[in-house]
C-alpha cells in the first residue's frame, strides 16, 4: 500500500533515490527493489524489517536488505557487487590483451 505523501515529500526522497542511485554500487534487482520501496512513499534511510546498526541508528533500505537476505540465505548469499572487481582492481590492458600470467584472477 502506497503512503500519503505531499508533493514536497516525495520530491526529497525521489532526491535521496537519485544520490543513493549515484554513490552505492548495485545490482538492477537491488536498484529496483530500492526503487519500488520509494514508490510506495518511504524513504531510502528506513527499512521495513527495523534492522540497527551497532550504534542503534536504523538501517538504509538497501543495507537492511542485504542483512535480511544474509539472514535468509546464509554463507550462500554475496551481492553480484562485490564479486566484481572495480576498476582499481582490473589489471591494465595492453595491446595484446591481458598479462599471460594469472595472477590477477
């Protein structure tokens, strides 16, 4: 169910989606999880299965989900993210192609 939101409201989360969306790297199914999560009027910084930090302040919407799959799926749960190296990662290319030895992998 959708909740009641004034135009400025929805304004300021569909902001905090874009910058979440900009600054968190995520797999299209989490994208569109957080995504619907906007639409039905709440906000990024809040989580429906009430999942804390250490410190007690509440999850965003896209951490809490990883928790909640973590709890669910156990040892067998890892984010598409973070198997992909980033670009730091990724040895350089050279005009043959990569480094015969393989030690990158």
């Amino acid at each position: 169910m959708k909740k009641e939101q004034d135009t400025f409201d929805r304004y300021l989360r569909l902001e905090e989606l874009h910058e979440m969306e900009e600054l968190v790297p995520m797999t299209l199914p989490e994208r569109n999880k957080v995504r619907q999560w906007v639409y039905h009027g709440h906000s990024v910084s809040e989580n429906p299965w009430k999942y804390r930090d250490h410190d007690g302040d509440e999850l965003n919407y896209l951490d809490a989900y990883h928790h909640h799959l973590e709890q669910k799926w156990g040892e067998f749960y890892l984010p598409f993210y973070r198997v992909i190296p980033t670009c730091n990662e990724i040895p350089e290319v050279y005009e043959g192609g990569f480094p015969d030895d393989e030690s990158f992998l």
